[in-house]
C-alpha cells in the first residue's frame, strides 16, 4: 500500500545511506544465505505477482538510427523474470513487500524498488540467493579466475508489459560492500547480486551487465508462475 511513510522511506533511504559512506543493502539484503548452510525450513506461499515500481521511467536513448531502442517507458514496468541460459538460471522476478518480512524469499528473485526497471535509462538491481535453482551458478563462476568466463555472457530480463530486454555481462565484482555505483548510474544496465558466504557473511558478488538490445515477446514468456518460499 502507497502510504505516506512508505513514500517517505522510499525517498529518503538512498540518501541516509549514502551519508553513512558505505550503502549497504536494505532489507534483509545483507543477510543471504547459501548452499553451504543447511536447508531452510520451507513454508509454501501463494503464487505472486509483481507490483508497481513506485518511480516513473524515462524512455530509453535513441539507437542511432533514429528510432528509439525501446518504447517510452510505462510507470508500472516492473521485471518479471530474469534468465542467464549458459548458466541454466531462470527465475521470475518479484518485490518482496513488507509483509514477507526482511529476510530474502527463496526460489525467486527479486527487484530492489529504490533503483530501476528495465527501459528507465539507469540500474536495474535484481538479487537472489546463492542456492541450487537460484544465483548459485554466478557465486561458483565467479570464484573460477574471479569470474572471468561470465564476461559477455547474454542476460535476459522480461518485464509486465510483455517486453524482453537482452544485457551483456562486462564487470564481475567480488565482496562488494557497496551500491553506491548503482545508485550513481546514469545509463541503461542491470545488477546482478548474491550472497559469497554463509548467513550474516556481508560482503556481496556483484555483476554488471550493460544494455545490448530490446522486443516483445509472448506474454506467457514474460510472466512464469512465481512461488516463492519463506527461508528461515
């Protein structure tokens, strides 16, 4: 629900953070867990369906030709799924809302609000946990030559409007502290986040994908089932 305090929050978050010199992750986002630890109890949820980001977008840069590179950019994009096909990762993408608590939900993955979508013209900020079906197979590329196979491996984000948006992985940043970067992006490029130790371990891998093109696709192809569980 758009209450004033949550208005509020959204708006000054950033800023609290930054003033502090070091933006740590909000949210439970600093307290993932990974495959090294036990199995979580799991608690079933009902299936879910992205919410509104509460930011209107600007539409994309021109492509160079004269037409824009993607359409005008919808205030109620959201992501919905997002797919890296050489590492089998294919999560839909959902806003974890209050009422789920702080700790990062399991088996899905999901948009951090303060930044945002794809199409806006800055970061898109996507996180999951490091576990089997999840982001895992990113945390073991990036300990192989610190994560030098994942650079220009091809990522697919889809959005609510039934559009997918393709990035190309260019940086890998291992025991990130930090998004300060991300909040300071000016351009089209998506953040890839997950856990690099066991529950409470802060320090994040990170990688940055830059935009490379834009389509539509079906809609059953940018809205798959999500049903995420609770991780204790």
């Amino acid at each position: 629900m758009d209450t004033v305090g949550r208005r509020l929050r959204l708006r000054l978050l950033p800023a609290l953070l930054t003033a502090l010199g070091v933006v740590l992750l909000a949210s439970g986002l600093i307290s993932y867990s990974t495959a090294v630890e036990p199995a979580p109890t799991q608690q079933a949820l009902a299936s879910y369906d992205p919410l509104p980001t509460l930011t209107p977008g600007l539409a994309l840069p021109s492509s160079g030709n004269g037409t824009a590179a993607a359409p005008t950019f919808p205030p109620d994009r959201v992501a919905t799924r997002v797919v890296i096909r050489r590492l089998g990762i294919d999560l839909p993408v959902m806003l974890q809302t209050d009422n789920y608590g702080l700790y990062p939900l399991c088996d899905v993955a999901l948009y951090q609000p303060l930044l945002g979508q794809p199409g806006e013209g800055r970061a898109t900020y996507i996180y999951a946990h490091a576990r089997d079906g999840m982001f895992l197979p990113l945390l073991v590329a990036s300990e192989d030559n610190n994560g030098a196979k994942l650079i220009g491996m091809t990522v697919e984000v889809y959005t609510s409007d039934d559009w997918r948006f393709l990035y190309t992985i260019s940086e890998v940043r291992r025991h990130a502290l930090s998004l300060d970067d991300a909040f300071a992006t000016t351009t089209e490029r998506l953040w890839l986040q997950t856990s690099e130790g066991p529950h409470g371990t802060i320090p994040k891998l990170q990688v940055v994908a830059d935009y490379l093109s834009s389509d539509r696709v079906d809609a059953a192809s940018a809205h798959p089932a999500a049903h995420p569980r609770i991780c204790d």
